[in-house]
C-alpha cells in the first residue's frame, strides 16, 4: 500500500485557542496533481471527523481513498486541474498530532493531557500548512465535509480572504442540540466503558464496548431510514451469521451495524474521538461575529460558494446549509446553494458520488485558473 | 398516593406465540369511568413501551397519569361518557407478568427463562382481559399508541371483530430497520454492561450504565431536532451544574438527558426492557396478511377508525401511518388520516394534547353511544 503521507510541522510551541500548547508537533498531509507556478490552483479539503488525509489513492498509495471517486484525472476534482491537499485534522490520530501522540515533555502519550482542542485549533493549523508550508497565499477553492466544513468556517472566520472559493457540504455553522445530543451519548458509551480507564487504555485492555456503541450510533445518524428500507427491509440473517447470545442480532441491519463498528473500533483512537466530538459540539461561528452566525459568515469573503446537503440528512439538516448558504451571500459572494434529495442522509457526500460530483465538478468547472 | 390496579389472572398455562407457557400470570390495569348496561362504551388503551397502566388519577390513586390531560371527565377521552381501561403490557413490570415475576415452577424470578415474547401474546392477553374479565364482547374504541399501536393492530388481526372502532397512534404496521437499528443498540448497550450479567443483576449490581445510554438514546429519537433548538439551542448549564469529569455534560441538552435517565434506570426492569423491545422489532403484521401488510389491515373489521402521525417523528414515519390508514380504508372502514405538525416528534402524543386531544376528542364525539 504505501505511505503517501507529508509532515508539515507546526510552529513550537502551537498555542491553543482555550489554552495550552503544543510543542513538536506536525500535520500529516497528502496532495495529488501539480502546484501552478502561480500557485492559483490549489483546492483544500477538510475531512470529517474520522477519515485521514489519503482522500484517493496516488502515486505512493495506491490503495483507493475515502473519496476515490471523486478525486483524480478527469473526476469531478479534476487533479490534471488543480493541486489537491487534504489533511488530517489536528487532535486526530492518523499522522497528525492528537491525544495517542508522545508529548515530547514527559516522554509519553498525552492521552487527557492533549490541551483542549477547538476545530479553530484544527483550522489555524491548516492555514499555516497552506501558507508556510506550501507557500500559498490564497487557496482556489476551501472544500470541507462534515466536520471539515464547521473547520472550513472556521479556517474562514479566522483569515477571511485566504481562499476564492468555498464548497460547504452537509455541515453547520454551530452545533445544535440534536447533534450534540448524538455526540454526547457517543462520548458517554466511550466515557462509561471501563476500560477506557480515563483515557488510561492499551490494547489489552480496551474501551471496545464503548466504541461500537459510539461507532453504531455514528453510521444510524449518518444514514436515513428511508434509504434501509430499501436497503434491508426486514432480511433476517442466514441461521448461520445470527448472534445466539440472548438477544443477539438476527437482522440483516443489526449485521451491518456490527461490521460497521468492527472495522472502526481499532482504527481509531478513542481519546482523539473523544477530543473531536466535543470540538465539535463547542464550534459556534456566532463567536466570530459578535454572537451573530449571520454576522460572522457576512465577513467571510469568498467570491464564489457552492453550498451542498442532502434532505434526509437528519445531523446536518438542510436548513443549516440553507443558513451557511445566506450568510456567505450576505458577505458578497455569489452562491449555490443545491439541496440534494440524496435517499443516504449525511453520508451521502461519501456514496452518492453522481449528485456530488455532478454539482462539484460543474462549480469547479466554472472556475477559470487564472 | 395509593394503587388503583386491579389483576386480571390469565388462563394457566398461556400458550405464547412462539412456543412455552406462563403459568399463573397476571394482567395489571386500571379503568375510569362506568361501564354501561349494555357493555358498548369501552375504550382499551394500549401503551409505548414503558408506561404502566396508570394513564390517569382515579379515586384509588390520585397521582398523575402518563396521558392525564387526556383521560377524565370532560377531557378528549371523556369518562363521563366511556369506560376507559388501560393494560400494562404482558411482560412489562409494572404489575403485570413479566421477566422480574416469580416463575411459579421455580420460586424464583424468570429473567432470561421469560419465554419469547410477541406483541401478538400481549394482544391476546388484553384481549382475555376484556371477553372474559369483563364481559366485553366488542370494544367500543380499541387506542394504541406507539408499540401500544402495534399491539392494537395485533389484537385487530387475532380478532378482527373485537372493535367497533380503532384509533392509532404513532406507530408502526411492522418494525423498519432504522427503529430496528435503534431498538438492536439500546439492548445492546444493556446486554454489553457487565451488571448486566445475562440478566442476573440485583440492587448491588445493576446495570446502570446500559440503562441510562439505552434511555438517552430513546429520548433522542423521540422528540426532535427540530424542537430542541428552540427548547435548548447552545444553553449552557451553570458552572454549578456542570459535570466536571472528563468529557463531561456542558450543555442544558445533555442535563436534560440525564435527568431522563436517572428517572428511568431504577424504575424499569433491564429484562422486560429487552423483552419488548424486540418483540417490537420483530412485530410485522404482514404475517397476519399472507406476507402482505395491506392485506392484513384490510382483514380488520371496524367501522370507523382514526389515523394520528407527526411528520417530526424519525421513529414512527407518517409514511407508516398513511400505510395503516390506507390498509384500514381497504377494508371497509371509515379512515381519518390526521398527520399533525407537532414539533415534538415520537413523544408528541405526550405532550401536544392540544392537537391529538382535539383529533381524538372530535373522533370519539362523532360516535354516538348505541
């Protein structure tokens, strides 16, 4: 497979929005495509809680990425185009610094010591990337998904002329109480599980309880009824794949849940889970605008938006992306606002690649490199 | 506060649906009002999945009903007029037989050696209740709400002839798989908590900790997104209120969560928990229909029946309840199909007695007393 990832190091020490800071420490990163001389073409992509920065696959991974279909020659984020960057959000786990690092000054991983992280934390870090690391002063278009696009505000609240562009997709401008409701209880079933140990776990012992509840959660919010009635209906599972413990799984959905969380559990790191949730239920761009979402996207200056979600999104409804979508515009940019009727709820961004990329790929068409 | 339950003793043994028999069971409920000469004022009410058979004060318990805005003299379901009855539910444990009841063959309680329970046993034990413990040979109106609604519907299709008409509330005429999917992680969230220890816990050790993610995670899905961010938006609890563990609650929404919780986790048995909780996914009345739901509502016999959704419940989808009001209308009977904007989702039956009252107040008043 390969190891496509690049290390950008931080400034030391990296002072933290709600205090500490972080000494050593580094943003893993992979590109696709080339840099223009004039470096005018550079799209960045901001991930959604879990994934890593291997967004497609490239020259030294081959393995696909996350959004396979979606970068690459000819795909809808065109890299015979533009010079794609993704990476992985700070207080992650995979490459970038987070909780299961070693904190260079007690020689150990920082576990609950990892400072308070804030997805402005995450932004300004990627910003220095950009403009330090790769030398770009203003980036062609800011692309952020979920999470990566509460960082994407962010990023823009915080340096608001460092991109052309912006696509927003299936995200909000500040958490709301159902979201924070599904992240809390997440957080609980992690907290609750003994050995999670306060953050104190190894791999003997293990919060993989807690996890799976966590991860199981995750994918029921992520997807929407209406697409599992299609999907699984009421398939029972074959005799031989039903769970025989008391009240085991015996629906073929209760099987795809399990797989679901078998294939998480260990990939990632409890602790840094833990860390981006709660980032993400703190984010609230009414602090960039004097209390007022509104106020803060209206300072946002971007020429052009595409604001995407999906009507049975029911984490990120489209009335959050309706929202995003006035209020960018309230700042002078002229946007898109394309409410999808996706049947996958909010992961649809990941599956329902002929919508998303259809609308992408024409916004980004419509850009000229200049 | 006293106790207004009377118990209906079961025929020993009870046959059940899916093979073994209760020996010496109980049905607890409780009735308002004053059965008529002719017996052809009766209303049975069927319950959710935890409340008991106290829907109202009465002289014999003067406490609070959970539906005491709607029960009473003068109210939408007027005691004046009806004789009103509530069962709890065969293997709940509010007084009828259940999981944490004394097996008699054993002298001790049946926990996991409850036999497997099916909505369909719980309708036939009410319907028991009504023939034989009081003489009722038609119910004037059979009311289910939620997993009560799924009962009713069981009860319609074992006996088709037994109400004169039916009101439906919130429910479902089979488990999906997205209630599936949250009813598989709320027993698993039981089942995965060592107290719970194969369902022999006790006072010392209880699983607390299953009990209070299982019932956060039922309020979630029942109420709504779109209430909660009037209700809580960002709310902060005060400093004073403030859960200062690790990750802990911040938030007036995850306060209210709890306090949910801490409500529920001693006042409902684990096992009987898990009991109906899956006898609602693995009801599906298309079984009584030859495979097909519609030929099942269509085999029902009442003359008039009332159809009741909220287009903010992610639980109980009004396109399930148009099924039940579609099914209904084939066969025979007079259907009013009301979906109301309740903001208050699942739970809006609860809460937002002015509009399902007014619904089931006019439906009820519209039929005369023969």
């Amino acid at each position: 497979m390969g190891d496509a990832r690049r290390y950008f190091a931080l400034p030391s020490p990296f002072a933290m929005k709600r205090g500490g800071a972080l000494a050593g420490a580094v943003l893993a990163y992979e590109t696709w495509g080339e840099l223009a001389a004039d470096r005018g073409n550079a799209i960045l992509i901001l991930t959604g809680l879990s994934p890593s920065a291997h967004a497609a696959s490239n020259a030294d991974d081959a393995s696909p990425g996350w959004w396979e279909a979606m970068i690459g020659p000819g795909k809808p984020i065109d890299t015979d185009r533009w010079f794609v960057l993704c990476v992985n959000t700070l207080g992650s786990c995979k490459g970038s610094t987070g909780p299961a690092s070693i904190d260079p000054a007690r020689g150990d991983a920082y576990r609950l010591d990892f400072p308070e992280l804030t997805l402005e934390d995450a932004a300004h870090a990627a910003y220095l990337l950009v403009r330090d690391g790769l030398g770009i002063d203003r980036l062609a278009c800011l692309l952020g998904n979920s999470m990566g696009g509460m960082t994407a505000l962010a990023y823009l609240a915080l340096h608001p002329d460092s991109a052309a562009t912006h696509i927003s997709v299936s995200t909000a401008p500040q958490a709301q109480p159902f979201a924070i409701a599904i992240r809390s209880l997440q957080r609980e079933a992690i907290r609750l599980d003994p050995n999670w140990n306060e953050g104190c776990y190894d791999g003997q012992a293990y919060p993989v309880t807690g996890m799976s509840i966590a991860r199981k959660l995750g994918v029921i919010t992520y997807r929407s009824a209406m697409e599992w009635v299609g999907r699984f209906a009421r398939i029972r599972l074959d005799s031989d794949d039903r769970d025989e413990a008391p009240f085991g799984a015996e629906f073929a959905v209760e099987s795809y849940l399990q797989a679901h969380a078998d294939r998480f559990i260990h990939a990632f790191d409890p602790n840094a889970y833990l860390y981006l949730s709660r980032a993400s239920d703190w984010f609230d761009l009414a602090e960039h605008g004097g209390g007022s979402v509104r106020a803060a996207l209206a300072r946002i200056h971007v020429e052009r938006a595409l604001v995407l979600g999906v009507s049975t999104d029911i984490l990120f409804p489209l009335s959050q992306q309706e929202e995003i979508a006035e209020g960018l515009r309230a700042g002078g940019a002229e946007v898109d606002f394309v409410p999808l009727d996706s049947p996958q709820g909010h992961d649809a961004f990941l599956v329902d690649i002929e919508r998303f990329g259809a609308a992408i790929g024409a916004f980004l068409h419509a850009r000229p490199r200049t």
